[in-house]
C-alpha cells in the first residue's frame, strides 16, 4: 500500500540547522529543500535569527561588579546560621544597596579592585583569596539581612547539581 | 583544580564571563544580570563538592538558568516585580551613526528580550550557552521534542521582530 510520507513538523528545520534530526528527518528536509521554495525560505529565516544570536558578543559585567563581589567581609558563620532564610522583596534588597551604603564601602572596594584583577586576569602566579569564607559570610548575612538573592538560593540546590 | 573539579575562583576567573554573557541574555539587563551571577556562584561553590568532572560550562549554564527561572517565578509571585520579559523592560536601543555594530547588537538583545522566556530560555541555552536539544530538555525538565519546537518558535519570532525593527 503506498502512503505518503508523513510531513515532520517545521521545526525539525532548526534541529537540521542544530545537527539534532534524525537521518531520517535530515533526508526528508534534503529533499525539501530541493524541491520547495518555500522550506529553503522558512530554512533561510530560521539560520538568520539563530546566527543572528550565536554572533552576539560575550557580555562584561561592569568593572565594580567583580570587585564588590569580593569586598565583602569574611566574618564566621554562626552555628546557629539558618539554613533557609525567609523569602523577601528584592525591590527593597536592592534600596538596601543604594549608593550610601555603598559609598560607606568604596575604600574596601578600591582595594577589592585590586584583588579582583589579580584573580579574574590569568596570571602567571596562582593567588587564592579566602573567597570561600567571603561567600559563606555572604550567603549567611545576606539571609539574617533578607537579601532576596540569596534567599533562593537552597531552594534550587538539589535540582541544580544533579543530572 | 583537584581530580579535575576547578575551585571557585578558577570557576570565576575562567568562566565568569561567560556566566555573565548567559545571565545577561537570559535577563535582560546589566543589574538582574548581576544579581543572577552573584547567586550562581554562590550554589556553584556550595555544590562544588558533589561536581562530577564533565562540561563544565553546561553545569554552570544550567545553575544561571536555574536561578533565572526561580527570579521568574518568584517575580511572578510578587506581580509588584518587573518580569524580565515585561516589554517596558526592553528598552529602546540609543540610536549612534558610529556604532553600527553596537547597534545591530542591541537590536537582537532587544528582540531577545522581548521573547516570552519560554522561548528565550531555549534560544539562550542553545545559541549562546552552545546547549545540546538533550542537555536543554534536562535543565528545563521538558521533552526534547518541546526543546526543539519551542527553539524553533522563538527563532522564528525572533526573525519576525528583527525584520520589523529593521523596516
């Protein structure tokens, strides 16, 4: 009994551009394209906006950015530290980072600077700051001062590191 | 770097660019962007120990995603929050005649931006973080066959708004 092939959907015209269609779906779309001008049309758009994306520059954070993650002061953490700090709004997190408060910091953040180029630049020389005790210290105050970042943060651990 | 897992700061110092190119595109804008980032390496350092050695950048990828995913949804919760696909969000690109390149740039951004983050989320981890169809469907929790039409969806929507902006 003879049938006429099934059509795939369009859009395995992206996954032939991605390398991710079957032989069989790749044969099809070959043959497509021979043939129809409008699958070499829709083929066409399709590359353009996904080169469009892929020719995109990588993005600099802006030159503080580094810095300010690092001008934090390591303090120990408290045994007593909770584990899953209360959810809060991050419009307010970010008053909370208003210029004053960080004008308060600028001298630890002129000398964080520094320490951020030695790290973030290869260097010849290995330079190990203690950034881990800077990150617990930070995700720790950041719950006890309702910083609404860190407060996602233990909810996505388990689904985020276990494939 | 021990048994092939970096340590923080050779995750920060070699990939943090790249951390930040995902976020932003992901974000749309330099200040979600950082804040993303900055929660990311934190869940990258507290999960560090459990990494198993392998694509690394696809591993980090997917923790940005996931904490833009969690921004989303907790802004979604709280309405009072700009969602990053809030179209008032996706600002006009400042016209220059000297920077053309920055400005073609900026176009895409914008489109991407406007995506609805169904779309953008597949678009981003496949044309910018370089994801394949499976490591997609395994960070979304979706089927392979929806990765790829949802990728093709925003393709296309993409081609649409560029083409209307370049009109």
């Amino acid at each position: 009994m003879n049938r006429e092939p099934l059509m795939p959907d369009e859009d395995v015209l992206s996954a032939y551009l991605d390398g991710e269609c079957t032989d069989a779906e790749r044969a099809w779309v070959d043959e497509q394209l021979a043939t129809s001008e409008e699958t070499r049309a829709v083929l066409a758009e399709v590359a353009e906006a996904r080169d469009a994306v892929r020719a995109l520059p990588l993005r600099d954070a802006p030159p503080e950015f580094w810095a300010r993650l690092l001008a934090a002061d390591p303090q120990p953490v408290p045994a007593d530290a909770p584990s899953v700090p209360a959810p809060v709004d991050l419009a307010e997190a970010r008053r909370r980072r208003s210029p004053g408060r960080w004008l308060a910091a600028a001298a630890g953040v002129a000398a964080a600077a520094v320490i951020a180029a030695v790290i973030l630049v290869p260097q010849p020389q290995t330079v190990t700051p203690p950034v881990g005790a800077f990150t617990d210290a930070h995700a720790v105050r950041s719950s006890l001062q309702d910083d609404a970042v860190s407060s996602l943060a233990p909810l996505a651990v388990a689904a985020g590191f276990r494939r | 770097m021990t048994d092939g897992v970096p340590t923080w700061e050779e995750v920060a110092r070699d990939h943090g660019r790249f951390m930040y190119t995902v976020a932003y595109r992901l974000a749309g804008n330099d200040e979600d962007a950082q804040d993303l980032v900055q929660e990311a390496l934190i869940r990258v350092r507290r999960g560090l120990e459990r990494y198993e050695p392998g694509s690394l950048q696809g591993w980090l990828a997917r923790i940005v995603t996931n904490v833009f995913l969690d921004e989303v949804r907790r802004r979604r919760r709280r309405p009072t929050a700009a969602l990053p696909d809030d179209p008032e969000r996706v600002l006009p690109p400042s016209p220059g005649a000297d920077e053309v390149s920055t400005q073609l740039s900026d176009d895409i951004q914008a489109a991407l931006a406007a995506l609805p983050e169904e779309f953008r989320v597949p678009v981003v981890l496949c044309d910018v973080a370089d994801q394949s169809y499976e490591q997609i469907a395994a960070s979304l929790g979706i089927p392979v066959g929806t990765v790829r039409s949802r990728l093709h969806r925003g393709r296309r929507m993409l081609r649409t708004m560029l083409s209307e902006g370049a009109a």
